[in-house]
C-alpha cells in the first residue's frame, strides 16, 4: 500500500465523538476557479478536487461518520463546454475503476443517486459494479450525487406514487413524509445533519432539497480543491457549537 493509502486520521480532541453528524453532504465548488487562479485548464481542478474528496471520505470513516454524499455533477452541468462534460464522465470512470479494490479495503459501501440512464453506457456499468461490490460494506456510506436535481427526484418521487393512486394501490390520505421519502434516490438513509459548500456561494443549487430541510449549513471561501483535514474540523467543531431545534423551541 502506498503512504497515501495508510494515512489515517485519528478524531480530534476538540471533537465531542457522541456529537458527530451522522451524515455530512458537500458541495464541491471552486474546481474551475481553482485551476483559472493558477493559469491550468478547468480540468486539472476537477482532478485535484478528487484527491481532496479522496481525503474527506477517509476522514469522515477514520472519525466515525455514518455518511457522505458529494454532490459530483448536477443536471444542470450538462450546459458546460462539450470538452468538460466529456472530461468529467471520464474521470468518473476512471476513477471508480481505479479506486474500487482501495474502497473495499476501506469497508466503504458506494452508492449513486441521479437520473443514471443518461450517463454514458461504460459509465453505468461500472457504477453497476461497484455498488454490487461494496453493498455489504458497513465503514462509511458513500453517496455520489450523479446528474442529479432536487427538483427532478420530487417530481419523479410524486409521479410514482401518482401511479400507485391510480392504480388503486394506494390512497391520497395514506401520502405522508415517510411514505414520500422512501420513494426519493435517498430511501434508506438519514437526512444529512450538516451540508458544507465550498467557494463562498449561498445557496444549494438543487441539491437534496427534501433531505436538507434541517441541516446546519457551513459555508467556506475555500475552494474545493484547497478544502483540507484541518477545514473539515473548522465545519465539524462550528456544527457542534450549533443547537439544533428542528422548528421546535
């Protein structure tokens, strides 16, 4: 194994372990602007950015969190220049084939969510692989939100109990928050306690927009690909100084 694969990160004193979140999401921003700064091809950001999400999972495992979801490409991405999309379907790819035995090592589980039938056919096949492989792990709940939007997994959730209706499985009355949840990409897991944005931008640009209901947010100017272990303890320590009341007083 190499000295990046046997890194690892003990939990910071400062750190109360009994108030972690149990599932933290991300959204990684500043890629292009990252790589702009520094006179490199948008691209290169986007390799960068998969060393630091490389860091943040390990992380989040070694310190006992439940969950991680990254929010990798939205559906909105699709508008990029040809030459990005293409470069970033690749590196998917690429990344999960080379990553794979490293993840098993690890106990991750990986999981997707998105509109996946629109990703190219090479692509599907290995998110098909790895999510069989690493079903059984129990280390750390990896989610990677591909050509994904809020928007559209709501809408698709009601379309498929709108069947049900009509169908005369189900009754409108019998339509409450759980039910509604278990038909979202995310059925099975918890709604993420903290949402960190990277880049300095406030807002969730159509990321888990039933999930984030009651998440702590914690914005930061840092770019992605500067996003580091000592960052990552900044966002932990400030959701813990947080006291979460979910509407009540």
């Amino acid at each position: 194994m190499t000295a990046e694969q046997t890194v690892q990160y003990p939990l910071p004193q400062e750190l109360h372990r009994d108030r972690l979140p149990r599932h933290v999401a991300v959204i990684m921003d500043g890629n292009g602007r990252w790589a702009k700064r520094r006179g490199l091809p948008r691209i290169m950001g986007h390799r960068r950015g998969v060393d630091t999400l490389k860091k943040l999972l390990r992380c989040s495992r070694d310190w006992g969190i439940g969950a991680l979801t990254a929010y990798a490409f939205s559906t909105e991405n699709w508008g990029r220049p040809l030459e990005e999309v293409e470069f970033l379907m690749t590196l998917f790819e690429r990344v999960l084939r080379q990553e794979l035995k490293e993840m098993m090592a690890e106990n991750v589980c990986i999981n997707f969510v998105g509109n996946l039938k629109a990703l190219p056919q090479s692509l599907q096949a290995e998110i098909y692989r790895a999510v069989q492989l690493t079903r059984s792990n129990a280390g750390i709940r990896f989610t990677i939100a591909t050509n994904y939007g809020g928007r559209q997994e709501i809408v698709q959730a009601a379309q498929n109990l709108a069947v049900q209706v009509q169908k005369g499985l189900l009754q409108p009355d019998e339509i409450d928050e759980a039910l509604f949840s278990r038909h979202l990409y995310t059925a099975g897991a918890p709604d993420p306690d903290l949402l960190i944005r990277t880049s300095g931008e406030m807002r969730i640009s159509n990321f888990l927009l039933w999930q984030l209901a009651y998440a702590e947010f914690y914005v930061t100017d840092t770019l992605w690909p500067d996003f580091d272990v000592t960052e990552f303890h900044q966002a932990i320590a400030a959701y813990q100084q947080r006291e979460r009341r979910f509407g009540k007083v």
